[in-house]
C-alpha cells in the first residue's frame, strides 16, 4: 500500500503548481502520518468545499490503512511564518492604549 502515491496521482491534476506538492510521510509503529506540502494558492483546491476534497482524502487512506492495520492520519502542512501570518499570538498583538 504506498499511499504517498495514491495522494500524488489524485492531488497533482487539480493543483495550479503541481511541482510543489511533496506529501511528507512518518510512520510511528502502526501508525502512519502523511503530511501534504503544498504552494499555499492551492491549499483551498486541496481542502475543497466546506473540506469535503480534504474530508474524502482522509476517508480513503484511514480505510486502505485498516485493511493493513494501521492507523493514518492525513494533514496539510503549513510552514510555521504562515501560521503567524494568519493567527498571530496574543503576545504580538497590539494593546489599545488608554
């Protein structure tokens, strides 16, 4: 079961910048992480509406590991300068003054 390719071949077609997905994979003893790199314009084609392209591509793999008694976990992966990007933390915000 190579599921790193599964996600590539279903993944590449729809992505404007398909050189940029790398799907990263980590295995813990029974279980299996696969991380999806991505150009971040094309995270929203990965997630898809309401999360159903994401939801679907987390469904398939988690079944295909059952059958090999593992337990998959699927994320994307977003670099930690854009996490700050989008969420800065409370201690970078700045106060009102009074």
């Amino acid at each position: 079961m190579n599921l790193e390719a599964f996600l590539l071949d279903v993944l590449t077609p729809i992505l404007d910048t398909p050189d940029a997905l790398r799907i990263e994979v980590k295995e813990n003893g029974r279980t299996m992480d696969l991380f999806i790199h991505a150009d971040p314009k094309d995270r929203g084609r990965i997630i898809g509406k309401s999360g159903r392209m994401i939801s679907s591509l987390r469904t398939l793999c988690q079944a295909a590991g059952e059958k090999s008694g593992l337990r998959v976990n699927v994320e994307i992966f977003e670099e930690e300068d854009e996490r700050r990007a989008h969420r800065p933390d409370r201690a970078d915000r700045s106060r009102p003054v009074s």
